[in-house]
C-alpha cells in the first residue's frame, strides 16, 4: 500500500510539473515553495501543539479567475523528527482576483511510522490569501468530514513562486 500511494505522489507531481510545458503556450503553471505553520482548534482544546509545513504547490492557471493547485504537505513537529513522517497531498482549486485568492479542495492524510503506513479519509481545505509578485501568503483550515467544524487544524504559509 506504501509504494503505491508514493507511485501516485510521484506521478501526480511529475505531471504537474510536466504540464508546465504543455500548457505553457495557453496557460500559465508555476510552481512555489511554501513554509508554514499549523495547529488544532476544536471544542475540546485548541492551540495544543504546533506542527511546521513544507508545501512544494503547482498552480495551474485555467482561466483568468481560476486555478487548480496540486500539492503535497510535508508536516513535521517542533522537534523536526520525521517519526511519524505525515504527507497531506491535495488539490485545491481557487478563484484568483487582483492579488486575492480564495479556494477549497481535499487533502489525504498519509502518515508513515517504523516500516509501516496508514491513510485517513479526505479532508476538505478551504484557503485565502495573497499573492504578490513571486510572494504567497496563505491562511487555511482543514477540517473533519465526520462532525464537520468540530475538528479543525488552522494554518498559515509563506511561500515563494517561480
């Protein structure tokens, strides 16, 4: 199961990255690096723990107002151990206008630990936020699909685009 979800990873980003060259002539793909900070916030206790995010993002523009962003995030704690290792990749497709975006998809929990791996079920993601020249900033809230808006992780990001 492990080395099928990393397959899918790998081909997900290498299409990704590949369609920046077919749609180069129509549209306009970039790719950024995101950082990021991220915590809980739900009924039952809120800010317990902060996890750091890298994000490496496409985002495939197609139209002027719309973009669709495959991502993979690589989450770690604050002692930045890699045991459990968490990926979260996802798509998320946004409305971009002057600057401002704002967008929602899903993301797969996938979490690796001592020769073993699980996945958890989809999440939605709902984000806003800027973006500058070559300058991303991005506040975003996952949530639980079982008593939605009951178990939340909050973040915020701070990337750079190509």
């Amino acid at each position: 199961m492990k080395k099928v979800i990393l397959v899918v990873l790998v081909v997900g980003l290498v299409a990704g990255l590949g369609s920046r060259q077919a749609f180069a002539q129509e549209k306009k793909v970039e790719f950024s690096l995101n950082l990021g900070v991220m915590t809980d916030l739900s009924s039952e206790g809120s800010f317990s723990e902060v996890l750091f995010t890298f994000t490496p993002q496409v985002d495939i523009h197609i139209s002027p107002a719309f973009m669709i962003s495959p991502e993979v995030m690589v989450i770690t704690d604050d002692s930045f151990g890699f045991d459990p290792f968490m990926l979260y990749p996802g798509v998320i497709l946004n409305y971009t206008s002057k600057g401002f975006f704002v967008g929602g998809g899903v993301v797969l929990p996938v979490v690796f630990w001592e020769g073993e791996s699980d996945t958890g079920d989809l999440l939605p993601k709902i984000n806003v936020g800027y973006r500058g020249n070559h300058f991303n900033l991005t506040a975003y809230l996952l949530t639980d699909t079982h008593e939605f808006l009951k178990y939340n992780l909050i973040g915020l990001g701070v990337g750079y685009r190509f």
